[in-house]
C-alpha cells in the first residue's frame, strides 16, 4: 500500500504551484516559424503560442484567479527538460508528440498534425528522396525529423550521407554553402524558411512526406489534473471562433 502511496506523493501538482504564484510558466521556441518564434518586438508569436495564450485564459477562468505569462526561449534540445525539471509548466513550439518522449514528459491533446519534408537547391537536380542517393542530407540532431529521415533512406534502399546538426541555423547555413545537397525538417517550417534564407527563390521544398508529426504542448509527467485543464482550455479555443483567426493569421489568409 505504502508504494502507489510514495508514487502519488512524488507526483507533480502544477496546478497548486500555479494558483499559488499567480503565474503560468511557457517554454517557446524562438527559430519555429510560423508555430513559435520571436516577433515584433522580440514577443513570443506564432500558431501554437497563440493557442496558449488562450489556454493560460482558460487556466485563469478555472482557477478563479488572474494569472501572469511568463516566457521562457528554449531550443530544440533543452524544450523537453525546462518542462521535466519544473522550469516551465509547458512547451509551445512544434513538438510531436512520440512515445519516447513520453517517458519523461506528458502531451496535451493534439493542435497540429505536419510531415517531415525536405529542402533542397534547385540547381542540385534533386526531385524526390530517391535522388538523394550518395548526396548529403542535413538534419537537426536529436529529431523526430532525424528518425524519419533515417527510416525512409532505409525503407527506399537511399545510401545518402545523414548530417546532423545542432540547430536549424546551422542546418540552413550549410544548405546555402552548398555542403549539404538538402535538409530535412518539418514541412511547414520548411515552406515558412523564406525570411531566413538569403535568396528562397533558389530553393524548393520536395514533394516528400517522410514521417508523421502530431504536435502537441508538452506538459510535467504525471499530472493529470493540470493535462486534463490544458486540454478543456484547448477544446474551448478549437470550438471557439478564435482559432481562425489564429490559423489565418499564422499560414495567410487563403491557408
């Protein structure tokens, strides 16, 4: 009896933590465009950290009590931890949501579903993943972009060269040098990559779709209480008129 007892003690109470501090704690990433990055004077914007705003009001309306966002910039490799070590109460970005990772982190229901593409220069000749055969493909380190890659080269017989990189800007600094003949990422950030390379018109996005990614917020391990709000946040916002606007205003008016 002592241990499931032990077990439950030892379980995250977000919801305490952020009642008693009147603030809620977000993680978002700064280079994820059009789901998260930094706008206009430097403020977190994009898809997914619009959706959070509107679920930190409904945070605010369950609880009974008004509540500060606080934002936290994270990266690619530390987005999972800030949220395992209690640094942030979650994540909004474009994290999927896989099994492994939840082993030590937890999921809201779902808010976008994309598939990892590839970039590369037109020049290169490139056309599907096939033709990647004996060329360098760049991917950040860490990813489920990186698995899917790394399946489908397998799944298809491709002997392309993997190169993994820290992060995005890295992996897109490469591809414009020429050191890698294309890059592989999530297919909205790839279509979104326009702002951040010199010249996008010298590149294209393939018509590849290399993996599924369910985008979700991350959320503490073993908090069902706080999942449970996040997600009725989330269902208000998805049966609200308001996620329109966010979705037009994140992807364009004709998305």
């Amino acid at each position: 009896l002592a241990v499931p007892a032990l077990a439950n003690a030892q379980a995250p109470d977000t919801l305490k933590k952020i009642r008693d501090s009147k603030t809620v704690t977000v993680a978002y990433r700064t280079d994820a465009m059009p789901f998260s990055f930094e706008g206009e004077g430097k403020q977190p914007s994009g898809y997914t950290v619009e959706i959070c705003k509107r679920v930190a009001t409904s945070l605010e309306q369950q609880l009974k009590t008004p509540l500060q966002v606080k934002w936290v910039a994270a990266t690619s490799q530390n987005r999972l931890e800030l949220v395992q070590k209690g640094q942030a109460d979650m994540e909004c970005g474009s994290t999927t949501a896989t099994f492994s990772r939840m082993e030590i982190v937890d999921f809201s229901s779902a808010v976008f579903v994309d598939t990892t593409g590839l970039v590369t220069r037109k020049t290169s000749g490139v056309k599907s993943l096939a033709g990647l055969a004996g060329k360098k493909v760049g991917v950040v380190s860490g990813t489920t972009n990186q698995t899917a890659l790394e399946a489908a080269l397998k799944r298809q017989l491709v002997g392309a060269n993997v190169v993994a990189f820290k992060n995005r800007a890295e992996a897109l600094a490469a591809l414009e040098s020429g050191s890698i003949d294309a890059f592989a990422g999530d297919k909205v950030l790839l279509l979104g990559l326009g702002m951040q390379l010199k010249d996008p018109s010298q590149f294209e996005v393939l018509a590849d779709d290399l993996g599924f990614e369910p985008y979700a917020i991350v959320l503490p391990r073993n908090d069902s209480a706080f999942r449970l709000a996040v997600n009725r946040g989330l269902a208000q916002v998805f049966r609200s008129e308001a996620i329109a606007e966010i979705f037009r205003r994140a992807f364009g008016p004709n998305a």
